[in-house]
C-alpha cells in the first residue's frame, strides 16, 4: 500500500480515495467548513470578511470553498470572484458559463454543463447544496 506525507501536518498515512491530506487533516477542513456553513446559514447574505472573523477561518479558504462550487456568491456583487480565463465576474467555480463551456467542449462534446439553477437576490453568499 502507497504512503504518504500529509503536506499539511507531516505525518505519514495511506491516500484513500485519492486524498492529498491525511484523514485528521481532511476532517479539520471539513470542520472549518462546517462552521462557515453553519454561520452562513444564519446569516445569509455575510460578508467575506465579516465571516472569516466570526468563524475563524482565512477569507483563502473562504474563497477556496467559492472556487470549488461549495459556496457561492450572489449576483451583484462585482469583482469578488472572477474568471481564471477571462476576468469577468463569477459567483462560483472557476470559470464563467461561457469559458467553462469552452472548456468542457475542450474535455469532451458528451459533457453537459451545469446550469446555474439560482437567481436569488439579497444574499452575498449562501451555500449550494452538494
Ligand atoms: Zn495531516
Ligand atoms: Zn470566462
């Protein structure tokens, strides 16, 4: 079985399921992200800023969460996230619709991209159900 040195803590473990953090690692980040969420369901519409403080977790991860797609931001709020490719404003993920349609096209012609199933207005930020 394959070894590993978690890059986070430095102890040795074995990668399960292609995991590049040790399980203890992983379940801290899931608690860290836990918070945010909890947080966020109660204060809709939070600040960047204003959620790291209460939670204490980097407005970097924060943002990490955003470009994975497990938070997003509400429309409006310009200049917060934005395209890897072209810059223009996104609300989640890494790419806007139209680049990442590029981009699945690129990977493969089966693949549908998602469609953004949100026009909800008043909230900064909220969470995007799995
Ligand atoms: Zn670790
Ligand atoms: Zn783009």
């Amino acid at each position: 079985m394959a070894i590993k040195n978690c890059p986070k803590c430095k102890k040795i473990f074995s990668p399960v399921g292609g995991s590049v953090i040790c399980p203890e690692c992983v379940k801290a980040e899931e608690e860290e992200f836990e918070k945010v969420r909890t947080y966020l369901r109660d204060n809709r519409g939070a600040d960047i800023n204003v959620v790291s403080d209460e939670t204490g977790v980097s407005t970097k991860k924060i943002l990490k969460y955003l470009r994975e797609g497990r938070l997003e931001v509400s429309e409006g709020i310009a200049d917060f996230l934005k395209c890897e490719k072209c810059g223009v404003p996104i609300r989640s993920g890494q790419y806007c619709r139209a680049c990442s349609e590029k981009v699945s096209k690129n990977l493969s012609s089966v693949l549908v991209v998602k469609e953004e199933n949100s026009n909800k207005s008043g909230a900064k930020m909220h969470i995007r159900r799995k």
